[in-house]
C-alpha cells in the first residue's frame, strides 16, 4: 500500500496558495459585477417594454375593480 500521509506545505507554498486563492476570488467579485449590472440594464429595458407597460395597467385596473368591489 501506498502513505497517503498529507503533508503541510512550506511558508512560501503557502503564501503562493493564498495569493492564487485572493486572486480568484477578485475575478469572481468581478464577475459577480458585470452580472449585477447586465441584470439592472435588462430589468431597465423590461420596465420599458411595451407589454410590460401593458400588463402593469392591466393589473391596476383589476386592483382597482377588485377595490370597489363588495
């Protein structure tokens, strides 16, 4: 059988390690920006959108027949 004892790594591996790991987890909170503002620009044309436009006073309309209504 083979030792499949884990060893620690030195202070400098170490260090590499954790820097790779900051600098991945840099890129991902880039990432997650770029996600966050493509997703406020689409919820932004979507507000603007002829059908949505068209089914929000659809909807108002319904609420307010549903308000007068005993």
């Amino acid at each position: 059988m083979m030792n499949t004892e884990k060893k620690i790594p030195d202070a400098e591996t170490r260090a590499k390690n954790v820097e790779r790991l900051k600098q991945v987890c840099l890129r991902f909170d880039y990432l997650n920006m770029l996600l966050e503002e493509a997703s406020i620009l689409l919820e932004a044309d979507r507000i603007k959108s002829p059908l949505y436009i068209h089914r929000r006073e659809q909807l108002k309309k319904q609420v307010e027949q549903w308000k007068e209504s005993p």
